[in-house]
C-alpha cells in the first residue's frame, strides 16, 4: 500500500476504502435527493397539482423541492448533534435508512386523483424528511475522508463525497431517460415515474453494506474528552458564528448554480426550449460528469495552491459562467442546451471539490460535524432553495431568462467576498485548530 493509501494511526481501513464507502453514501443519498427534483421538473404538476395548470403547477412543484433545503440546516444540527457526540459512522448509517424509506414511500404514494388533498401534503411531509437526511449527511460523509486522511492530501480525499451530487445527478438523469425511452408519455405518467424511487431501495442496501464495514474516524476517537460539549450547535454559535456565516455565504453560489441546473433547467428545457424530455435528461448525464471533472481537478488543485484560492478561482468564474449561460441556452439546439448546461454545471466544481476540505478544516474536532454541516446546509437553503424560485418568478415577470445569468453572476460575487474573507486553511488545521478560535 502506498503511502498516500494509509490511514493514519488508530485507523483500520485504508483510505481508499474509506473514500469510497463515503462517496458511495453520498451518491445514494444525493440520488434519492435528486430523482425528486426530476421528477418535480417532469410530472409532479400533473399528478400532485393537476387543477392548477401547466405554468402554476410546475411552481409549486419545485416549491416542494425547495422545502427539504429549509429542513436540511435543521438536519445538520440534529445529526450534527449526535455525530459530534456519539460518532461519525453511526450518524451516517441513520442519515442513509431514513432517506430510503422516506424516497420509497414518495415512490409509493397515491396521486392527488386518488386521495385527493391528502397526496400533496403527504409528499410535503416525506420531502422534509429528506431534507432531514441529506443536512445530516454531507457533513458526516466529509468527515470520513477528512478526518482519516493525510493532511497533504486532504483535498484529493475530501473529494469523494463531493463527487456524490454530480454523479447522482448523472444517474437521476439516466434513469429517467430509461424510462423515458422504454414507456409511452401516458404510462410515465401513469406509473413510470415511480420506478426511480422504488428502485432505490436496491443503492440503499448497498450503502449501508458498505458503510456498517467502516470504522469511526481517526479524529473523532483521539478527540479531547475534556473539551466534548453537551450542545454543539451552542458552542459553535457561541464561538464561530463568523465562520458559519461566510462559509455559507462562500458556498452559496455553488447552491444556486447547481439547483439551476438541476431542477430549473430540466424544466425550462421542455417547457421553454421546447426540447423532447428525452434530449433534456441525455444532455443532463453530460452535465453532470463535467461536473465531476471540474470537482475532481478543484479539489486535488487546493492540496497544490490552498483552498482559498481555488474557492476564490471557482467563484470568480461563475460570474462569467451566469452571464453566458443563459445567452448560450436560448439558441434553442440541443447541444446549445447541453454547453449551457455544462457551463452552469462545470463552474461549480471548481468552488466545490476544495469545499469537502476546507469546511470541515474552519471547525475544531469536537463541534466540527455541527459547525461544517450548518455552514454547508444554509447555504443550500439560500442558494438552493430559494433562487430556482426566485429564478421561475423571474422568467414569468420580465419574459427572459437573461435575468436568471444576472442574479447567478451577482451570488457569485457575494461568493467571492465571502471566501477572501475567511481564514485560509491547510494540512495542518484538522488537529491544529483551537476550540476557541476567532470567528
């Protein structure tokens, strides 16, 4: 095994696996996550919101999506809590069976047309759960590679999980096109759009497979018992209140450019765009592995020139990704579509893989899943959860999508402010960060 493959001391598995068993969670849990905003793009209008018309039925559609980004900073201290104080791998193994059940259950749901007002608000409910779910997990999945691995190659580790959204978005996408191309409209509509979320249940048994075979992390079981803390999410407000707010402000526009493209776009690509449903979701797998290209190099890149700077390139660049984006999506083509896509998409990684190693690096050990988790999930609530939102509104009240590129290039810039403001991070912050840093 080489030296860059070992774990530290007091860690039994070799970092390959631990990388692994994080990023395959992840990508479970994010697929879960992201078969529902497809399908809210797609059909959720039609068989939870049919009274209420094409335009007003795909808004509250994707209003369901965004109500899981208010639950998950609520997962993030919840699972936060309990992965600060009683382990990293327990917490994750709770994160991943409540995701499963709450994705098979959406998959098991009767329409509107058959239990009226009730179906709506039953998916309401089952979408907060997963909320619940993915606010606990990116944080814990961080911390498996993060908190294992050698400081020098941190950010080559910490991407791992980061790679779950793009590659669980590529396998949302290829699943319903599988669908898409072996079923009639009238049969998608019918039942095919539940084939994704019961299937899942099969990824989810793998998941936990592989996450019951790992241990707790080296950081986690050298910590301090001195310094534990019975709230976390106390000691972090209390403490690193600064760090929590530009953490999440640096992340945000990652949020934003990612849920454009994954929920927004799906949906302006056959409604605006006219493109069949099938070239949509096709030009969606492409989207998504430019994605994971551009995490992988954003991520290894850091361990070279620091996190900051890479953060700092990744957010400068999505402004200039929002301008052209949109001007590049309206020529109308499919492959117009598919470079428009993967502009939005590919800006992102660059911010995003040093992100898996620098969150968890702003927080000491012992309120370390709390504080990175909170940072990371209000960011979702601002970034993701509101601007496809926002984004909708906008098209509808001004009659151009030009409007989308000019607020995407303008979080970028409050992204970039963000990241220059916060303290630069390195090999050495995992174990040398005091408990009571400055903000």
């Amino acid at each position: 095994m080489s030296q860059s493959d070992a774990a530290p001391a007091g860690a039994a598995p070799p970092m390959r696996r631990i990388a692994i068993a994080s990023m395959t969670g992840t990508v479970i849990e994010f697929y879960d996550f992201f078969i529902y905003g497809t399908a809210a793009a797609l059909v959720f209008n039609k068989v939870f919101f049919p009274s209420l018309g094409a335009a007003a039925g795909t808004a509250l559609a994707l209003a369901t999506f965004g109500v899981a980004f208010v639950a998950r900073p609520f997962g993030s201290v919840l699972f936060g809590h309990f992965g600060d104080k009683l382990g990293r791998k327990r917490t994750l193994v709770t994160t991943l069976l409540l995701m499963g059940l709450s994705t098979l259950a959406i998959g098991l749901l009767p329409t509107t047309g058959a239990i009226g007002i009730a179906a709506p608000i039953l998916l309401v409910l089952l979408r907060i759960l997963q909320g619940l779910a993915v606010g606990g997990e990116w944080a814990g999945a961080t911390l498996l590679t993060a908190e294992n691995s050698p400081g020098k190659t941190r950010g080559k580790y910490a991407l791992f999980p980061q790679l779950g959204p793009s590659l669980a978005f590529a396998l949302a996408s290829a699943t319903f096109l599988v669908t898409a191309l072996t079923m009639s409209n009238e049969s998608f509509l019918a039942w095919g759009w539940r084939v994704p979320f019961i299937g899942s249940v099969v990824l989810v048994a793998v998941g936990l497979y592989v996450r019951l075979a790992i241990t707790e992390t080296a950081a986690f079981m050298a910590r301090e018992k001195t310094t534990s803390t019975r709230m976390p999410v106390m000691e972090v407000l209390s403490t690193h209140t600064g760090r929590v707010l530009l953490g999440a402000g640096s992340t945000m526009a990652v949020f934003a450019f990612f849920y454009i493209g994954v929920t927004y776009l799906t949906s302006y690509g056959t409604q605006e765009l006219g493109l069949p449903r099938t070239t949509v979701l096709a030009m969606g797998i492409i989207g998504g592995l430019v994605f994971a290209a551009t995490t992988i190099a954003g991520a290894i890149l850091s361990d070279r020139v620091g996190r900051r700077k890479m953060i700092i390139i990744g957010n400068a660049s999505a402004i200039v990704g929002g301008i052209i984006a949109f001007p590049i999506l309206d020529i109308g083509t499919a492959w117009a579509f598919g470079l428009g896509l993967s502009v939005v998409l590919g800006v992102v990684g660059i911010a995003y893989g040093p992100q898996g190693a620098q969150l968890p690096e702003l927080f000491p050990t012992h309120y370390r899943y709390t504080g990175a988790g909170m940072a990371y999930n209000l960011a979702g609530v601002l970034g993701g959860g509101v601007v496809p939102l926002v984004a909708t509104a906008l098209v509808a009240g001004l009659g151009s999508s030009l409007a989308i590129g000019v607020l995407l290039a303008g979080l970028s810039v409050i992204s970039l402010l963000c990241t220059i403001a916060l303290p630069d991070t390195n090999a050495e912050s995992i174990t040398s960060t005091p408990a009571r840093a400055a903000a």
